[in-house]
C-alpha cells in the first residue's frame, strides 16, 4: 500500500522539521517528505489540508487490564480507545493478573496486541517476583520476551538493601527501571493530598514527603548502581526539583507526569466526586504550577495519560472505598492541547513531551518523523474540537472529562502505514 498525506503542517520535534509538506509512505516505511520519491504512485489519498502531521504519540502507562481484569478493559478496546487518541506506541505496566513477571505473560499480551493491530505495545516488566519486593523478577527472561523496561508501581521493596540489589543488577544488564517514588508508610491509608483540602472533607492525607522522602532516596540509590532510571507519576513542585538537580549532576534520569495532573489540583476533590480518585493523589496548585514549569523547561520530558480503566461500580461506593485511577488516554491529544490552548506551552513543545521525549525515555524505537523510519503518523485538526465521551472505545468510562468540550481533534492515526483509527 502506497499512501500520500497531501498538505499537511508537518512537525517533527526531533528533528526541528516544521513546514508545510506531503508526506509519502510505502508500505510499513515513511519514504519521503515533501518530494515525491522516483516512480511513486499512491494507492490512497488522504486530503490533509489545515491538519497537524506529528509523529504518532508514545504513552508510557496505559493500563490493558489483560490478562486478568477483562471487567475493566482489554487488550483490544484500550489499545483502540489509544489509537483514537493519536497514540501510536504504548507501554503497559505489570500490574496484571498474573502479574507480568514471566515470559509466558509478555509474550501473550504481544500475541493479542499484534492481533488487535491498533497500536504497538511495549510491555514494562515486573522488577519484582509477584511486586512483592522481595525476590528479584527475571529480568533478562523478560527483557528478552519484549520488555523494555521495569518497575514495580506503587508496590514498594520491603527494604531499601534489596531496592538496592536490583538497581544493581539491573544495572548490569543495562536495563532501564522504572520507579514510583511514594514511601509506604507516610502514605498508607492516605486518600487525597494532606492539605486544606483533605482536613476540610475530612479525608486522610499523603503528605508531599512521602514522595519527596522516597525520591531522595531512590535517587542516591540510582547514583550508587548507576542504573539508567525514569520515575514516573511525579506529583510536586518539590519532587520536580529534585530530579532537575539529579539530571544537573548528570545523573541518568529522566521523570514523567500524568496530564491529568497539568490539569487538576486536590480542590477538584470537594464534591467527593471519586472521578478524582487517583494515586498518587492530586496536589496543590503551587504543585501542578511547578510542574507545569518542569514540563515547558524539559526536567519532566514525558506527559503520559497513566491510563486506568475502572468499571462503573469502582467508582460508586463513597470516595475512600472507590478504586483510584482514571481513564484518560483517549482523550491524551484534545487533553493535552489544553495546555496550549492555555499559552502554557507551544505546539512543537507539546507534541516533543507527548512523543519523542517519552520514546527517548525508554529508548523506543517511535516518536519521531524519519524517513526510512517506521510510518506511525498522527494526523489532527488544531482548529476543531473533540466532545469528550461522543465516540468512546474505552470499557472505562471513569473520567471527569466526559462531557466537555477539548481542542483539537484526531482525524487519522496510523500505525506502520496503516489507518488504525479514522474519526
């Protein structure tokens, strides 16, 4: 199959490419931008006047809920709700049932993604047998089944010697681990930020340390292995800058934030809406603005949707006996051009934290425009708008959003050269 994207604003934030252009695939490959290749002669047209060409979107956490969790989600309906969102490339993390510490598990969740075919799918290991932090997983098993990276959630190591071991040892593969830095103790039986919040409603806080404690930690441990490390899910000003001053002594580290939190703060919670149920929770202003201020210097190079599908009657009980998390990666492209709808950041900026800046993160093979390179493109309208919940893929409906009105909207995703998702 021969495509041709006729007219489109093409931005490639790797490269610095912003311009207007055609764009030429054939087959699995982009084979050129702007000139036409020798001989070339489309099979399929795509009119793609007054649309965005970027590469596809890479999310580094967008829960499958497979195996294990068929009730909230699976394979097939998140992976599409992904493509409908511009993603092209996603990373699942190990939190399944069973947990994906074993080849056998890597290896079907890429039989039924490749079978579903709407998004490539990278699985994050288990750095833990069981995320018990006890035994270490098999790493190199699992790396060699697909796994390109590893964690261990929110699940911490029962103590900070094994953490160590493993860093360690993956260190010595050169593996690249995953860490969610919250301190058991300070957080456990938290359900919201400790603030005015929380003492107002009555809930009972996660202080700011218990991410900041943890990541102070982890990051000297990091120093001491030498492991290529990304932590991921950070939620304070204060944790932000502490991965600024690791990455100033060259550290190799890299952070990610769930959108969600650019967005909200904790005095969404006042309603008790368990919409806004999520963990870590939602912090201050003065945090989501620190944060903000991370993601437009490149501290935090990755805006993820950290994707949690839930079925309606998670979210039903009262607020503190309601599952935490959020479905969002549909709405990951309209969500995020809020930010630039808002003068928060700049297009080529925003789309370099959504797609190259995750993908260098993890080292995947996506989020970048390259001729020769694999044809995963995401084509949207900058000047129309998204109806959140319209069109909805997701088996979770769990998310506060549904119903407003976004900006920009996703007309074609297309993965290896094909269209995967057409609005």
């Amino acid at each position: 199959m021969r495509t041709r994207i006729l007219g489109a604003r093409v931005i490639d934030p790797l490269s610095g490419l912003d311009k207007v252009a055609d764009i030429y695939v054939q087959g699995d490959k982009l084979s050129a931008i702007g000139q036409a290749p020798a001989g070339f002669e489309a099979d399929h047209t795509l009119d793609a006047q007054g649309l965005i060409a970027a590469p596809g979107l890479v999310d580094l956490s967008v829960a499958l809920r497979e195996p294990g969790y068929s009730r909230k989600g699976s394979i097939a309906s998140e992976t599409l709700a992904a493509a409908a969102g511009g993603v092209t490339s996603l990373c699942c993390p190990p939190i399944t049932k069973p947990v994906l510490d074993t080849s056998a598990v890597a290896e079907l969740i890429l039989d039924r993604a490749r079978e579903a075919g709407h998004t490539k799918v990278f699985p994050i290991g288990a750095l833990s047998k069981g995320l018990d932090g006890e035994q270490l997983a098999e790493l190199v098993a699992l790396r060699d089944a697909g796994c390109v990276a590893f964690g261990n959630g929110l699940n911490n190591f029962r103590n900070a010697r094994t953490l160590r071991r493993a860093l360690e040892y993956a260190a010595t593969f050169d593996l690249t681990v995953i860490i969610h830095s919250q301190d058991h103790d300070l957080a456990e039986g938290g359900l919201a930020h400790e603030g005015a919040t929380a003492s107002f409603l009555g809930l009972s806080g996660i202080p700011e340390t218990a991410e900041t404690v943890a990541l102070a930690r982890d990051l000297l441990l990091v120093e001491q292995s030498g492991v290529r490390a990304h932590f991921s899910q950070l939620t304070s000003a204060r944790g932000a800058q502490l991965i600024a001053d690791a990455q100033a002594r060259g550290l190799p580290v890299t952070a990610d934030v769930a959108l969600y939190q650019l967005i909200l703060t904790d005095e969404a919670l006042i309603d008790f809406s368990s919409l806004y149920h999520v963990q870590p929770p939602l912090r201050t202003r003065a945090d989501r603005d620190g944060l903000r201020e991370a993601v437009k210097s490149g501290v935090i190079s990755a805006i993820s949707s950290h994707h949690q599908p839930h079925e309606r009657d998670a979210k039903l009980a009262p607020f503190g006996e309601t599952e935490p998390g959020m479905s969002g990666v549909q709405l990951l492209l309209p969500l995020a051009m809020t930010l630039v709808q808002d003068g928060l950041l700049d297009l080529p900026t925003l789309l370099a934290r959504l797609s190259s800046g995750p993908a260098e993160a993890l080292r995947l093979p996506a989020g970048k425009l390259q001729v020769g390179g694999a044809a995963d493109i995401l084509l949207f309208d900058p000047q129309a708008s998204t109806v959140a919940g319209e069109s909805w893929h997701s088996k979770g409906r769990n998310s506060p959003f549904l119903g407003h009105c976004l900006p920009g909207q996703v007309r074609y995703t297309l993965v290896d050269g094909h269209i995967s998702y057409q609005a």
